[in-house]
C-alpha cells in the first residue's frame, strides 16, 4: 500500500479518536451546548471498520499459496498481539498497582478486575473496545478465506455482493443489535461493523482496475459525513422531537458500518479533495498515536479534572486536556507502539 494511502488512513483514525474525544470532553462539561455526548461509539465503530479494511486488504494482497503457509499466519499472530498487548499490559498493571497502594488514579481495576480483562471477559471505561478488537484478530482469517475463495470461484460481484448482504442479515438476526448491552466485550455484536470494513477490501481491490470515478466517490464522502452529522445523538433526538438520548445511535451497528467504509473509499479513490483534508499532517499525526491516545484521555482528563480546569480556566480546558492526552500518548508510542511494531515472525531464507 502506497505512502499517500496510509497516511489517508492515519487520517481517518485521527478523526476516530477525535470523535471519542469530543464524547468524553462533552461528557465531562469541557464543551458547551450543543452537546456531543454520545457521539463516541460512532468513532469506535470508525476505529473497527479500518482495522477491518486494512488487515484485510494486507492479506488479500498476499498470494493464495502464501496463505497456505504458517509463516504467513505466525506473522500475522505475532504482529496482532504485538499490536495490543504491550501498551494494554501496562496500562492494566499500573492501575492495579495504583489501587493495590491507594491511589486509583488510572482505571480501578482491582485483582479480579485484572484477571478478567486479562481474559477479555471485562472492559471498564473505553477498555470494551480492546476484547471486541482482539476477538476479530482470531476470526479475521476465516473472513478472508472466504473472500479469497469467491475470488479464486470468480463469483460474479453481484453474487459477492449478494453474499456480503446475507452475511450482515445473518448477523444482525443471530445477535439483534436491540439485544445488545452497552460496552459489551463480546465480538458478535459488532461483527457487522467489521465486516463492512472488511468488505471494503475487497471493493477497493475491484477499483484498483476500474475506471476512476472521482466525482462519484466525492458525492459517496459527503453523504457519508452527512449522514454522521445527522446521526450525531443530539441532532437526531432534535430533528425527530425526542427528549436527547445519548445512546440513540449506539446499536446502529450496520449503519454506521457502510457509513464508515463508504467514506474510507471515497477519501481513497475520490481524488485530490478529499484526500488532502485527511491526508492533513496534524490529522495524521494524531492518528498516528491514536491507540494511546485513546487509552491515555480518560485517565489524563480525571487528573485535569481533579485540578479544576474547567473552572479555572472554561474556555482553555479542552484544548490543555487535549496537550496534555497527546504528550502522554506521544510519550506512550514512542515507548511501547513504535518499537513493537517493527517485530516480524522470522522468515525463511530464499
């Protein structure tokens, strides 16, 4: 994948992190009215949908022989949990070390606590996110050898497309989304939200040999932030008349799924425009450190809580939590990101 389209992809999880941001600092009365409390789990749902796309595009672009080899399958198990579980580690550890000695100032996980996010069975605060991520890693493969087998059939893109569609039906019937429990660990009911992102892969590598339409996917990107716009909890509760629910939009897990990949593909193929606004440095940078960022805020913003910000200074207070969350997340990458993902699975010579 080309220099240009990561850093469009860097762009994408700036802004996922940014909308989770934007939650909690709403949540918190750093903003004021209108309200953004609510809005967070749209980013997450971003967050999946491009781990989705890129994991799978990575691995639709390997030959089918290279997915027979289990060089290729150590590979990708090494660099998955590379990926989460140095920084989750750590971030586990020290707050229960910061409760075991008295000073919860992190996340208060106790022992028990410990074991069961340990085990994926918990995920407090914006740690949920972490045993739904790392459950798709195991069945992310099965995802892609079904896609590579209708690619190897050449199944006609109607009938894949067709194929996608039923898979999202089974899902949502299997787990009803109205049946789901907020911050729920489990993959299931999210699966959609991945799958989307994950068949955006395989559209990507059609268009790869398609005629380019930019104009078609620029109109596909302005619907698609359109739409999030009015799907933001208190813009839709005002448009239908509803007392504001901040969870309205949480289980809108298909719709926020295409949303998502739909403005993955128009920023990837809708030429210059929108490229540019996501290929934007500061954008990038912050998505660059947005797993970090993401576990950091919430502890960072406790403490600058704890020392009256917003009081003390209202219209400064999201923007010195938002300093003080990106040093502390520079900090962690630098520490455990960076050089843990530049460890590969040994390769065979020749």
């Amino acid at each position: 994948m080309s220099t240009a389209r990561l850093a469009v992809l860097d762009g994408l999880r700036g802004l996922a992190v940014l909308i989770v941001l934007a939650s909690h600092f709403s949540s918190a009365g750093l903003f004021p009215k209108p309200a953004l409390h609510g809005v967070g789990k749209s980013g997450v749902y971003l967050f999946f949908v491009l781990s989705a796309f890129l994991l799978t595009r990575n691995l639709l672009r390997q030959p089918p022989a290279a997915l027979r080899t289990p060089a290729l399958w150590a590979d990708y198990a090494v660099r998955r949990v590379l990926r989460i579980w140095p920084l989750y580690l750590f971030v586990l550890l020290s707050s229960w070390w910061c409760v075991r000695v008295g000073h919860p100032v992190l996340y208060a996980i106790d022992t028990g606590s410990l074991w069961r996010h340990l085990t994926l069975r918990e995920g407090m605060s914006v740690l949920w996110s972490i045993p739904v991520e790392f459950t798709f890693y195991v069945v992310l493969p099965v995802v892609v050898l079904c896609l590579v087998g209708m690619a190897r059939g050449r199944w006609p893109a109607w009938v894949q497309v067709g194929a996608f569609v039923l898979a999202l039906l089974a899902v949502t019937l299997a787990w009803p989304p109205a049946a789901s429990i907020e911050n729920d660990v489990r993959l299931w009911p999210y699966l959609a939200v991945f799958l989307c992102g994950a068949f955006a892969a395989r559209i990507d590598v059609w268009l790869r040999h398609a005629t380019p339409r930019p104009l078609l996917w620029i109109a596909v990107g302005v619907a698609a932030l359109a739409a999030w716009c009015i799907a933001i909890p208190v813009v839709w509760c005002a448009l239908r008349g509803l007392p504001f629910e901040a969870t309205v939009s949480r289980t809108w897990y298909v719709f926020f799924g295409l949303l998502w990949a739909g403005l993955l593909l128009a920023v990837m193929h809708g030429g210059p425009w929108l490229h540019r606004l996501f290929a934007w440095a500061p954008l990038r940078w912050v998505g660059l450190v947005s797993f970090s960022l993401y576990l950091w805020h919430m502890p960072v913003l406790q403490a600058m809580q704890r020392l009256d910000v917003a009081e003390r200074a209202p219209l400064l207070a999201p923007w010195l939590v938002l300093a003080a969350a990106l040093a502390v997340s520079w900090l962690s990458w630098r520490v455990f990101e960076d050089p843990f993902s530049r460890v590969r699975w040994p390769q065979r010579p020749g």
